[in-house]
C-alpha cells in the first residue's frame, strides 16, 4: 500500500515536467474552484485541500530525498495556501496541483 502511494506522488510530480497524468482529489480542481471554497470559507472544504496539498508534498520529498531538496519545511499551512491564493489568483484555468508544483518548485529553490 505505501509503494502504491509513493508511485502515485511520484507519478504526480513527474507529470508538472510534462507527461500527461491522472489526478485525484482535488489537485484536478481548477484554481477557480479552489478560489470559490476559499471564499465561502467551508472549514471541510479548507481541510480537505489542505490535507490534499500537505500530502502532495510530503509524497513529493519522500520521491525526492535522494534527488533534489525537499519542498516544505518550517511553513505553516496557511503559509503554503497563501501560496496556492497567489497562483490561483493569476491563473484561475489552471488546477490545484499546478499550484501546488508551483510551490514544490519554489520551495525547493529556498533550500
């Protein structure tokens, strides 16, 4: 069960460099869509993307720790939605995943 996992995260990370991925949850969500349940400001809607995201990051280091810098560190969750809020700002066609690859990539680049 935890391989089948770690293939999905790292499946889903390599597919912000350019192959065709499925995605699950609410990654696969637009921007728009995210942008909506913030506003609304639905608690369970929030925690499920929250824990979508925190998850997709930690698949992403567990992938990555031999490879590059781990994304994350000492942020809040608040500090990375407000990441995903800035992106999704500016593109609100694209998804929820493509802001969190976004954030992966410019995490990384500060450690």
């Amino acid at each position: 069960m935890r391989f089948i996992f770690i293939a999905l995260c790292a499946s889903a990370c390599l597919g912000a460099r350019g192959a065709e991925v499925e995605l699950f949850g609410v990654g696969a969500r637009s921007c728009e869509e995210y942008a909506e349940s913030r506003r609304d400001a639905d608690p369970v809607l929030m925690a499920i993307y929250a824990s979508w995201l925190t998850g997709y990051i930690s698949g992403y280091n567990v992938y990555a720790s031999s490879r590059s810098p781990k994304a994350a560190g000492e942020v809040t969750v608040q500090q990375l939605l407000a990441h995903i809020d800035r992106y999704c700002g500016q593109r609100p066609a694209s998804t929820f995943q493509a802001g969190a690859d976004d954030l992966i990539g410019s995490m990384a680049k500060r450690r």
